[in-house]
C-alpha cells in the first residue's frame, strides 16, 4: 500500500474503489499498520486503549513482506535522505507508525460518533480474519508476535471503523459542479508572430471548403495544432474567446503576448473529458474538505505511540515469513 494518512490525508482522490478511505490510505505516505497508547490530546494524556505489538506486527509484517517479496532483503539497508531516519527501513517503521496513529485518530473520533461495524459488516470482518489467520504459516505467525486470529480482527475493526468515519466525513461534503464549471472543449490553432500573415490567413481559413487543419500545419509557429482546454484553467482572452465558439465556428484574430492567434472550434463540449474533468475536481474538493475537517480534529486530539517494542522491531528476523496479504484478503472481503 502505498501513502496514507500522515499528517492530515494530504493527496489526491480515490474514491472509484469499493471503499473510498481505502484509497485515501494508499494515497499519501506509502505504507500500512498499527500500534498503541499513551495518547496525547490537548495537553492531557489519555489511557485509550492501544495497539499490542502483535496487532502491529501483523500489520507491518505483511508489508514488510510485500515490500521485501518485490525489491529483496536489501532494500531495508538503503540510505535516504532528506528525513530524520538514515535508512530506508527506518523511514518504512516510522511511517508504518504514522499510518496507524492516523486510524487510532480516526476510531477516537468513532467512538465519539458512535460508529461500529453492524453485525453484517462483523460477519465480514471475521470472515476476513479466518480466511487471513489460516493462511499464515508457522514462520508467519512467529514473526507476526505469535498473534492471534483475535488480533486480526481487532484490526480489521479498527481500520474498518477508520474507513466508515472517513466515509461519514466525506458524505457530508458537497462536491456537485455543474457542467459549465467542468467543461472541457477541443480547438485547432494557428500561431504567428505577424499581424498582416495573420489576417491573410484568416479569410483562407473562413474560404468555403477550407481545411484549418492543412492551413495550421502549413504556417502556424507552434506545432502544438490540437489542442484540449478546460473551462477556468485561465482567464485572458484566448479562453474566453475559445469558449464562445460552436462546433466549426473559426474565431478572429486574437491578439495577446506579441502573438496572433486564430481558433477553430473542433468539439465545444467534449463529454467524456469534462466527465472525467468533473469527477476529478469533486474528488479533489472533497479530499481538501476532509482534510480540513480531520486536521481540526487531529490538532485537538494528538496521537503518539510510545511503546518500547516500536524500537526493538528489526525487519531482518522472519525469514521464513513471506505473507503479505493482510490488506488484499480485507479488501476482497
């Protein structure tokens, strides 16, 4: 899995999967788990039940096998630079942790809310976990902490309840744009740099039976003929312009930037592309609404996992354990 929810879910959108904070949680730092207690909130400490270090070794133990199963052992030795860690592998734990103090953020604001997984959801949950648990061999396990099928569950629940809070978040937002706002229209152009060239080719271009596009790849200075633009992307006066024409219509000559341009308007509302437009910028309104909303939630409520065991873990042990399905098994559930 890749980038999650860090500092505040920082990213892009998502929400094509079947379930949409399952995307948020690969979207932003680049890894997956869980860990603990000793919260911190608002200048108090709280004892909120936490993450036992087989709970989390479940977690980062299946991802440190995906990774490791696709890049190899040595991976985890690798310098990195630019973070306070000095390689790879302990960036990995560090964000693994990160990741998990952001789903322990989301289930204190469920519990707050009063979200649980209903008994269907559970039925699924520990379908999941039985399916998970067998599979694992006894190299597996060992290196997991010797967990349980009970821990599996456990954190099933948990991120299944940060999912359901994410997704009540999101449902509140209002994203609907209209197709004005989003459309996305298709124009061919000539560029020069001289007026007089300029309007000779006009009344070519505006001839009956003229071909633009011959015209354009004739005498225009920018190759670049076709072009795709989206409504609001700027506002000078080749867009206004581009955004008045019809279908076939051929615009006067604009003049902007020293340069002189003439439009032919090949699609004024392209559907598809201002579709895939709208879709795009809705996810990107609600990604930047749920941050919102979570960042104020997570300044009051600051998480941080202490437990010893987080600086004992070593990649390198469990070398027999190659299981790395924990989050594929609970999507397919």
């Amino acid at each position: 899995m890749k980038e999650c929810f860090g500092l505040g879910v920082k990213g892009e959108f998502f929400l094509k999967q079947k379930r949409s904070f399952c995307v948020i949680l690969i979207l932003l730092f680049s890894f997956i788990l869980v860990s603990c207690k000793g919260i911190a909130i608002s200048g108090k400490t709280e004892n909120v039940p936490g993450y036992t270090k087989q709970q989390a070794m479940l977690v980062l133990g299946s991802e440190r096998n995906r990774y490791q199963n696709i890049l190899g052992k040595e991976i985890w030795n690798l310098p990195i630079s630019g973070q306070i860690q000095k390689t790879y592998g302990a960036y990995f734990i560090e964000k693994n942790k990160e990741f998990l103090q952001d789903i322990r953020t989301l289930n204190l604001l469920a519990e707050e809310k009063g979200i649980l997984p209903n008994s269907t959801e559970m039925d699924s949950i520990r379908k999941a976990a039985t399916k998970f648990y067998g599979a694992l061999t006894p190299e597996d396990k060992s290196f997991f902490g010797d967990c349980t099928e009970k821990d599996v569950v456990d954190m099933y629940v948990a991120y299944f309840t940060a999912e359901k809070t994410a997704e009540s978040l999101l449902s509140s937002v209002d994203t609907e744009l209209s197709a004005a706002e989003s459309k996305v229209i298709s124009i061919e152009q000539i560029v020069l740099s001289n007026e007089d060239t300029a309007k000779d080719l006009l009344e070519k271009v505006r001839a009956q039976g003229a071909n633009f596009s011959y015209y354009a790849r004739q005498y225009s200075e920018d190759p670049e003929i076709l072009k795709q633009l989206s409504f609001g992307e700027k506002e000078d006066q080749y867009y206004e312009v581009a955004f008045s024409l019809q279908n076939n219509e051929i615009s006067d000559i604009i003049s902007e930037n020293g340069k002189y341009y003439i439009l032919h308007c090949i699609n004024s509302y392209d559907e598809e592309a201002t579709r895939d437009r709208k879709e795009r910028l809705e996810n990107s309104i609600r990604v930047l609404r749920f941050n919102e909303s979570y960042d104020a939630y997570q300044k009051e409520h600051i998480v941080r996992f202490r437990e010893p065991f987080w600086k004992e873990i070593d990649l390198k042990e469990g070398e027999g354990s190659t299981a790395d399905f924990f989050f594929s098994v609970y999507q397919e559930s």
